[in-house]
C-alpha cells in the first residue's frame, strides 16, 4: 500500500535526514528507483508531474506506483508534482495517491492562500497531504516557467501555512528547476533557510536540487550529447540544507540526464541491437545508481 508522506516526513524531520522525491514517467524510471529504495532500505517518494500525467496517464502511473509499494519492503508515497489544474489534483485525490502539491506560487499571495486552502480541504477529506509553494523557484520545468527567483519571505511564510493548513512547504531559497541553476557562484541561501526553519514548523521542502553531475554531463557528451552550461546544486550545499531542516528533496533533471545518457551510450556500443530491452535494461541500471547516490546524500539509507 501506499504509505501516507506526511508521515515519512514527519519521521525524517525529527531525525534530521531527508526523503528523495524523484519523478516518474514510465516503468524503467519507477523500476530503478524502487530497486534503489529497497536496496538501502529507505522510504522514496515517487513524484508526477502534470507534463508526466499528460504523457502517461494518470491511471497508468498511479498503477506503477502502488504495484511497486506492494512489491516493496520499504515505505513509498506517490506525490502530485506541482499541481496547477484543479481537475488533476481532484483525480489525483480521487485515485488515492499519497499527497498532492498546488503550485500557486506565481499568483498573488492572497489568491495562493485562497487555491491551496480549497485544494487541503478536498485532500484532507481522504486523508491526503499538501504540499503547497511560496516564494517562487527559476528555471523551467514542464510548463512551469519562471525567469526569477522571488525568495520566500520567513514571516509570510508562517502566516500562510497557519491560514492554509498545508503540510508541507516548498520554499524558494535561490534553486532553479532544470539543469541550468546558476548564472553566477552556485549557492543556496542557507541563513534565509535558518530562518523560515524558526518561523515554520512544517516539513520543508526544496525544488530544483539536482546536482548534475559533471562526470554523467561529460559521459553525455562523449556520447554525441550537446549538453552545454549545466550547473547542479553542490552536494555540500545539499547537506547544509538538511542541516536546516528541508526534508523532502525534489530530484528530476539528474535522472533524466542518467537515464538519456545510457541509452546514448547503449545504441553507440551495441548498434546492431534493436531490441528496446537491452538499452532500457541500462537506463534502469543508471537510474537505480544515480538513485542509491541521492539516497546516500540525503541521510535516508536504512530508515524505513
Ligand atoms: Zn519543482
């Protein structure tokens, strides 16, 4: 079953380590996470976005998410990803996922406050958590463009998470969604993390926390990628922000990267191959690799 991600949480913001929320698209991608999971034993959060309902479905993924927590040993959440379209969310509520995010960072705050109340009243109903944003986050990620960042301010914050009952927040302290997160030096606002973490007693979240890597970049790139000015968050970075309390970190744009770059160098290696298994068997690989290397960053192995 499905486990509830407040409760996962909750467990790892009192014990200071974070949950890896990773996004899905399709069964490798869900395969080589949940391997990684229950490899080292730590609770993950499967994440969809509304770009991976538009091109999976959401039955179909919602399926790929609760089969994978009933073959698992260790504690799986199926999360909505920055959920915009009250239609998606209500499914996603109707469905029985774990908990959903409304993204309404980019209105104003009253009208943020206004939508993520509404969308924790239909969630709470069934038992479901939100997470909800303030502050914006830059980059691009499906059709969440954003050229800014707008930093979070601590005291809106613990005003909108009172008026809201929301579970969890997404805060903006400098990342960027995509692999481009830094025009200038690569660092995040840890003292504005400090303090939001006092003003804020819920569970933290942090969007755009790709490292990429510059090893899978180079290998992406020996490999007839073009791949050109990408720039992660530094792992010490990350662990900082553990450090001051974000406990769910959102990781899309490394696993892409992973998963395209072992296909490149699959078809490069084995051209005569035309059998979809073999150069997916390897995306899987890498994905389950990079995954058990999130995990190990993030504190959560053998945690379940
Ligand atoms: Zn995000």
């Amino acid at each position: 079953m499905l486990t509830n991600t407040k409760i996962i949480l909750k467990k790892a913001q009192a014990n200071h380590y974070a949950i890896g929320h990773f996004n899905i698209n399709n069964l490798e991608l869900v395969q080589g996470i949940v391997q990684a999971a229950n490899n080292l034993n730590s609770p993950i959060i499967l994440a969809t976005s509304e770009g991976a309902v538009k091109y999976a479905g959401i039955n179909f993924l919602y399926q790929l998410a609760a089969t994978a927590s009933e073959l698992s040993k260790v504690p799986i959440a199926l999360h909505l990803d920055h959920g915009k379209d009250l239609n998606v969310i209500k499914q996603a509520i109707q469905l029985g996922y774990s908990s959903v995010m409304i993204d309404a960072s980019h209105e104003t705050i009253e009208k943020n406050i206004q939508l993520t109340k509404k969308v924790v009243r239909l969630a709470h109903q069934k038992g479901i958590s939100v997470e909800a944003e303030l502050g914006t986050i830059g980059g691009v990620e499906d059709s969440i463009k954003s050229k800014n960042i707008l930093y979070t301010d601590p005291q809106k914050a613990q005003e909108f998470v009172q008026k809201t009952g929301c579970d969890f927040l997404a805060i903006a302290i400098g990342t960027s969604h995509g692999a481009y997160k830094f025009p200038g030096k690569a660092k995040l606002h840890q003292q504005l993390l400090q303090e939001i973490k006092q003003k804020v007693t819920i569970p933290l979240v942090l969007h755009g926390a790709s490292t990429v890597p510059l090893s899978l970049v180079n290998q992406a790139n020996h490999y007839g990628a073009k791949l050109t000015h990408f720039h992660g968050v530094p792992e010490s970075e990350i662990k900082q922000a553990i450090r001051n309390g974000i406990c769910k970190i959102n990781t899309d744009t490394d696993l892409r990267i992973a998963f395209t770059t072992a296909i490149r160098q699959s078809l490069t290696n084995n051209p005569q191959e035309f059998d979809p298994r073999s150069y997916l068997a390897e995306a899987r690989n890498s994905i389950q690799h990079i995954v058990e290397q999130k995990i190990k960053l993030f504190g959560s192995v053998n945690k379940k």
